[in-house]
C-alpha cells in the first residue's frame, strides 16, 4: 500500500515565500528596464509639497475615522478604551495590514487591544468583525460611481465591473446578516477539533460567544448607519490622501488636476490594492502592486512611462510612511504607561445624538477637504 502524505506546513510556506519573491523580482525587474531608480528617487525629491501635506492629513485623517468607528462599537458593548492608545493602535494596525499578504496584518488590531488595551476578546473581535465588514460595504458605491464615470470615458465591460461589485456587495451583506450563525456553528465544531485539552475547548468556546455576544448587541444598538457613515469617510479619506500623493509627484512633470481624472485614478488604485490583498501577493504586496498598477493605469489612458514611474514611487514612499508611522506608535504603545495602568473604562458612555454624530463628523471631514483644497492652491515650492 502506498501512503499519500500531504505536504508539510512548513515546505507549503517555503513554497509560497519563494513564488512571492519571484513574482516581486519579475515586476520590479521588468519596471527597472522601463526606468531608473534615479528616476524614481528624482521623481520624489521634486514631488510638489502642497499634494505632500495634503497627503499627510488625509491620511491621518483616515486613521481618525478608523479610531470613532472602533470607538463607536466599543462603547455600545460597555468599554471606552484611552483614545490615545486605541489611536496608537490603529496606527500600528496600518502597518501590518499593508505588511502582511491579504490583509491578515490587521489582526494584530485585536491582540493589542486585547492585551494592551485590556478589552476583552469578544468586544474587540466584535469591533474588528464590524469595521471590516463595513469597509467592504463603503466600497461599494464608490466603485459602482467610478466605474461608470470612468466607462463613458473608455472602453470597457461596465456591466461585468458593476456585477461583480454588486455580488461582493450581497456576500458581504449576507456574512453581517448571518454572522452570528456562523459564530455559533464554529462554537459547535469546536466540539470536534482533535487533539485538545478540555480546558481550551471551553476557552475558545467562550471567547466565541463572547464574540457572538457582541456582534448582536451591536446589532440591537442600531449603529450600523453610523458605521457605514465612518466606513465612507475613511475611504474617502484614504483614496483622497493617495490621489493627492500621486498629484504631488505627478505635477512638477507637468500634470494638473484636470487630467488626473479621480474616477480613473480611483479605479487604477483600488486594481492596485485589490492585487496586493491577495493571498498570493506576498509580503506588503510589492510586485503584485507595482505590476497592477501599471497595467491598469495604462488601460486608462496613462503614458507607459508614467504608468510604470509611479507604480514604483507612489507604493515604495507611501509603504515607508506608513512603515516609520506604525513602528513609532508601537515603540510608544510598548512604554510601561500602558501596563503599569489600565487604559480602558469598564463602561460605556452614552452615544452621541444622531444629528451631532452627523453633524461633527460631516464637518470635520469637510473642514479637512477645506484645508486641503487651500493647500493645492496656495503657492508652495517643491520639496528639490
């Protein structure tokens, strides 16, 4: 009799590291025939510093949003952690969610507020669980609104872009309508794992329902519109941030506003993202990104030159900010001020009225876009 062995988990790894790497050395060895690494680091030293700063408070910005929407589930299920130190940790989260093939990086989200924050497992998972969901869901519009603004434009299958929009639209509807079922049916298997000790049987059944717990008590406080506003604002915060990064590359070579078409930009970048999301892409998606992007953005209509200049630039110095950013708030993150005392209130403050939680938030989402829009036009010299 001949036994069939599976390969292990460690060759499975290996193979997968080593198809990351060749899949990174193909692309950048391709884009490093088509241009220089002078270019690239030229192109970034004459970036414009309106577009730069622009970028930077979009981006911090988005990490704000991001910080309300964690906060806004937390404190419905009893907890108001130090909004420092949740800041502190979205940061980091930033960081390994771009580190790490298909976005697994930010589940560290959950071992930091878990264990350094001192909320329980269940209401973190809930929040995580949540705001994931509801990114996907804020993608939604936004893409059905390129897409067809971006297919008046150019040649392309706009019913085959919108369908698969709307079927990620319904799956991910269906998964938050049906994820306590689900929640309860890992509970149940957990009955059947293996080679595990009764003792951890329970603490992983009860962190489940702990979980369980927290997505229906979440459900009843009828905050889903409020995550579906905030999921919103950081999209446009994030995608307004990276649009105005490309501007600030792009328009010392002679290029303006008017011809960086947001539809077009939004849809080359968000091909980018989806590409290094993919398990396959390997580590920070470099290659997969680099390699989409300027496909896509030679689709729509970008010289191939510029095409394959930015594709390297943008995801290389946007990748090292964030990069620095995270690293930094993890160094502070790790002080003893966030072990030697509790950062989170064992209770919930009460919501904010709803025409308040509209209201603030649609305002400092504006007074940022304000800012930002008297930045692009007010004359700044370049950063050479």
């Amino acid at each position: 009799m001949v036994l069939q062995t599976r390969p292990s988990a460690g060759i499975r790894r290996a193979v997968y590291f080593a198809f990351s790497i060749a899949v990174a050395i193909g692309v950048f060895s391709y884009l490093f025939t088509q241009v220089s690494l002078d270019d690239v680091l030229n192109l970034f030293w004459q970036a414009d510093l309106r577009g730069l700063l622009t970028f930077f408070a979009l981006s911090l910005m988005m990490s704000v949003f991001r910080l309300l929407r964690y906060s806004l589930v937390l404190r419905v299920l009893g907890y108001t952690p130090n909004s420092w130190a949740l800041f502190l940790v979205v940061l980091v989260r930033n960081l390994f969610a771009d580190l790490l093939p298909a976005r697994l990086g930010s589940l560290i989200y959950i071992y930091l507020t878990t264990y350094r924050l001192r909320v329980p497992f269940g209401p973190t998972a809930s929040s995580f669980a949540l705001a994931l969901i509801f990114d996907i869901i804020a993608m939604v519009p936004l893409i059905a609104l390129a897409v067809i603004w971006v297919g008046v434009e150019i040649d392309i299958p706009k019913w085959l872009l919108l369908t698969g929009t709307l079927i990620v639209a319904a799956i991910t509807v269906s998964l938050l309508i049906t994820l306590p079922t689900f929640i309860r049916l890992g509970v149940n298997l957990v009955d059947h794992l293996p080679s595990i000790s009764q003792q951890r049987r329970l603490a992983l059944q009860n962190a489940m329902l702990d979980f369980e717990r927290g997505i229906n008590q979440a459900n009843k406080s009828r905050i889903y519109v409020r995550l579906l506003f905030l999921s919103v604002l950081v999209r446009l915060c994030k995608y307004g941030a990276l649009y105005m990064f490309l501007f600030a590359l792009v328009f010392p070579i002679g290029f303006s506003l008017y011809e960086l078409s947001v539809p077009k930009v939004f849809v080359g970048i968000v091909s980018a993202e989806f590409a290094a999301s993919l398990p396959l892409s390997g580590i920070a998606g470099f290659g997969a990104y680099e390699g989409t992007w300027a496909f896509v953005f030679r689709l729509l209509g970008f010289s191939g030159d510029i095409a394959d200049l930015t594709a390297l630039t943008h995801h290389l110095f946007t990748q090292i900010y964030g990069y620095l950013l995270g690293a930094l708030s993890l160094i502070v993150l790790m002080l003893p001020i966030y072990s030697d005392r509790a950062v989170v209130k064992p209770w919930a403050l009460p919501l904010d009225d709803p025409v308040v939680f509209y209201a603030r938030n649609t305002l400092l989402f504006f007074f940022i876009v304000a800012i930002a829009w008297l930045l692009i036009f007010f004359p700044t010299p370049t950063m050479s």
